[in-house]
C-alpha cells in the first residue's frame, strides 16, 4: 500500500525549507516533492502550487461559477469552463478545497426538470471526483447530499440525464471504498437494475451502467484495510443484474460496440463464484465466445476484455472442457500469439485467460502449445513487456499450469528459449523472481531454493524440563 500525508504536512515541509534555509518557494516545493518521493509517498492527493500569487485556472473557474451562481446567469458555461480547466488530480483536489463539490450539489439539488442543468451538473461532478477520493469524499457531506444527487439523476427518466448519472455515479465511486459502501446502503444495485430495464433498447446506457456494476467491485482504495467487494457483488447478482448482462451479451455479442466490450469486462468480476458461471453457462455465454473472438481479430480491446471474462469462467472445470470441445481454447491461443506484442493489458489476459483454461487439464495444454507460434509467443511476451510486472506474473503462471499436469509440453516450450527468459526475468526484477522460478522448476531445469530463515534448536539443559511443568501446574491453579 502507498503512503499518503495530508496537504498540511506538505505545505509545513514547503515552509520549513523556506524559513530554514532560505529557498525561494519553487526552489522548496521541488525539495518537498523530491523528499517525499524518495520515501515512497503518493503525493498525487497534494497541490504543488509553484509560485504564490499566481491563480491557477481551477481557482478562476471556480470563481466565474461562484459569479454566475450569485448573478443567477451563465451557470452552464461556468459548469463546462471548470470541466475543461480539470486536467490532473492535483486540479481536482485544489478544486474541491475551494467547495466545488458543494456549490455542484447545491446547483444540482434545485435542477429538477432543467435537463441542461443537470446535465452539465452531472458532468462538473465527474471531472472533479474522478479517481480522487479526497474530492469524492465531500458526496457524502450532509447526510449523502451528493451520492443522493446523483442516485436521483441515475433515476431520471430522460436518457440524457441518466446516462450523465451514470457517468458521474462511476467517477464517485473510483478509488473510494466509504462511497461504494453508502451507495450499498443506499440501494445502488436497484438503481441501476431500473436504469437497465428503463432503457433496455438502447444500448448507450448499458456502457456505463456496466462500469458502475465492475467498479462496485474494486478493492483500489489505498486509504482503506479492506473492501467489502464481496458484499458488493453479491448484492448485484442478487437484484439481478449479472442475468440482465448475461441475456443481453447472449442476444447481442454480434453489435461489435463498444458497450459489448463493456459487458465482457463486467461480468469478468461479476462472474467471481462458480454458481454465477453455471447460471451464465446455463443462458448460453460460452456459445457466443468463439464469434466474439472471430470479431476481436480486427480489435484489441474486444480481444483483451473476451480473453478476461473467458479467464473468469473458466474457474469452472465444465467450462474449460466446453471452451476446449468448440474450438474456443484453440481461437484464443492463435489470437493471442497475434496480439501480445501491441499491448501489455491484452498480453496478461491471454496469459491469464490460457492458464485458467489449462488449470489442472493435461488435455488442454496439450492443444494450446500444439498452436502454431504459441511457444514463441510465450518466450517472447517475457522480453516485449519486460516492464509490466502483471504482464510477467500472468505469463509465468501461465507456463506453470501449461506444464505442471503434462510434461510432454515442456520439450516445446524449452525449445522456444523460455529457460533464457525465465532467468533473465529472474535475476531482474525482484517483484517477480519467484513467479520466474516457479516456472523454471515445473519446466525441470536447474534452480536454486534458499531458505531464508531457519530455526536452530538446541537441547534443554537438565532439569529445565521439570521446572517448566512446575511453572505450569502453578499458573494453572490461577487460571
């Protein structure tokens, strides 16, 4: 987990460096900076405001919207003047320091039937609570006014205004676990299931919405122990959502929009218990697998979303057993020797979607390294995405589960040259050696295990054995 300090120490540090030693304040922010850095601080919660004096373009808009409040005219330009001013997170946390969260949700609150003004209400409150929990945290101020604001425009019966919810409802629940827990409460899982119903036609609702139903269950806030993810997903299944995507992925895989690539992403997390993939089994989602992978062939992200949902179903061993009988397993193996060098993201999920597909089948590892350039795919993904950790831990499982049940896969695989790139991968980078060296164990070439800590017993000295009885029996009289 990243370290994280309050804006205060950091303005504190900034002026130390100034009264102590006499820098200028360009000249101290750039030490603060550097410092904190150096000790592994996330400081992407801080404002480094540079020079006093200066107004930063956050600050003027949140001015000009503060005017056009009190003028009681040009309202919707000053909202779409601060989106357009939000570039970084350190612009969304000067923003919501200055009350622009407040001031939206004010606006917002009394917007009811101004489809415009909700709107644009909808879109301020996205550019500053996105991935920035510090803004995002201010929805919850008097009694949820803000989650409850946006819950209402996700209720609206106007497309627009729902879509601009939806939108919104996604950026407040990035990287915030405090959001996504009163959004439980608050009964989220059947907002968004009457959105769906509402709107079932149109498919442009079905995108977000889907977003808001996969980031409900994130674990990304670095604030929080522990998430209640599981809750979360259990709550959606249950007020039927994950059916809903099913039946509509089911009807519509061949759109080829970016909304099925939206729905593959979904129920990549809401397919998380082998009960959710029997029933989506049961509605047909592994039937509509082979032409989703015919169509990802001229689209990388179609591929990568395909390739993660088909990692999560296959955790069932029926499903790896069907994916490998119509011709799935072998689709994805030739796609992703095709894709793995133009994307680090599409190359950890084929690798995962493969080693969840050969988990404890012989059978189906066969097939994949019999694919022709897979072999070569896999040695080579160790080298083209060297600097992706995930990519390196996805791959290294992957041979792991390739070899582990079927040894007459090693030969291929060793001829690829993966012993080279498993030991490179080994010896340089620390956060995935022993991934690396799992796998050059299971492929039987030579490694060395170090036992990193080992105890050293020693005989008790005469009469230490009874004294300890001794001591016990006494303690045990008290107890």
């Amino acid at each position: 987990m990243s370290k994280r300090i309050t804006q205060e120490t950091f303005d504190e540090t900034v002026s130390e460096n100034i009264e102590d030693f006499g820098m200028s304040r360009a000249e101290a922010v750039a030490d603060a900076i550097q410092q904190f850095e150096a000790m592994g601080v996330d400081l992407s919660n801080i404002v480094k405001q540079a020079e006093e004096g200066s107004e930063p373009p956050v600050a003027a808009a949140i001015s000009a919207l503060s005017k056009s409040i009190s003028e009681g005219q040009g309202i919707i330009p000053a909202l779409d003047g601060l989106c357009q001013s939000i570039e970084t997170n350190e612009d969304r946390v000067l923003a919501s320091s200055l009350l622009a969260v407040g001031k939206i949700v004010d606006l917002c609150t009394g917007a009811n039937g101004q489809t415009d003004l909700q709107v644009s209400c909808m879109k301020a409150l996205s550019a500053v609570c996105k991935a920035c929990p510090e803004a995002s945290d201010n929805l919850r101020a008097e009694n949820e006014s803000g989650l409850r604001c946006i819950l209402t425009a996700v209720g609206s019966a106007e497309e627009i205004v729902c879509t601009a919810g939806l939108d919104c409802l996604a950026s407040a629940l990035l990287k915030n676990e405090a959001n996504r827990q009163t959004a439980y409460k608050m009964k989220v899982s059947e907002s968004l299931m009457r959105a769906f119903e509402r709107f079932s036609a149109d498919s442009s609702i079905l995108g977000p919405g889907c977003k808001c139903c996969r980031i409900m269950t994130f674990d990304d806030d670095m604030r929080q122990d522990f998430s209640n993810a599981h809750s979360h997903l259990q709550d959606l299944v249950e007020a039927g959502l994950m059916d809903f995507i099913v039946s509509w992925l089911v009807a519509n895989s061949s759109l080829g929009t970016e909304s099925v690539s939206e729905v593959l992403a979904t129920l990549s997390k809401l397919l998380g218990k082998d009960e959710y993939v029997k029933k989506a089994q049961e509605k047909g989602v592994l039937n509509v697998l082979p032409g989703l992978l015919q169509a990802s062939a001229a689209d990388i992200k179609l591929f990568t979303n395909t390739a993660l949902m088909m990692k999560t179903v296959c955790g069932n061993d029926d499903a790896k057993k069907e994916v490998a009988a119509n011709g799935t397993l072998a689709q994805l193996a030739d796609l992703f020797a095709a894709f793995y060098e133009g994307s680090a993201k599409a190359a950890e999920a084929g690798c995962g979607a493969i080693a969840s597909a050969t988990l404890r089948t012989p059978a189906n590892a066969a097939m994949v390294v019999a694919r022709p350039s897979l072999p070569e795919a896999l040695a080579e993904t160790l080298v083209k995405h060297a600097d992706s950790d995930r990519t390196l831990r996805s791959a290294c499982v992957c041979i792991r589960n390739l070899v582990s049940r079927n040894k007459d896969v090693v030969a291929p695989l060793l001829a690829a040259g993966l012993e080279s790139r498993l030991r490179a991968v080994m010896e340089g980078n620390v956060k995935v050696s022993d991934y690396a060296k799992g796998a050059l164990r299971d492929l039987g070439c030579d490694v060395a295990f170090r036992e990193d800590w080992a105890g050293k017993g020693h005989k008790l000295a005469q009469g230490d054995e009874e004294e300890v009885r001794k001591r016990w029996e006494e303690n045990s009289k008290h107890i």
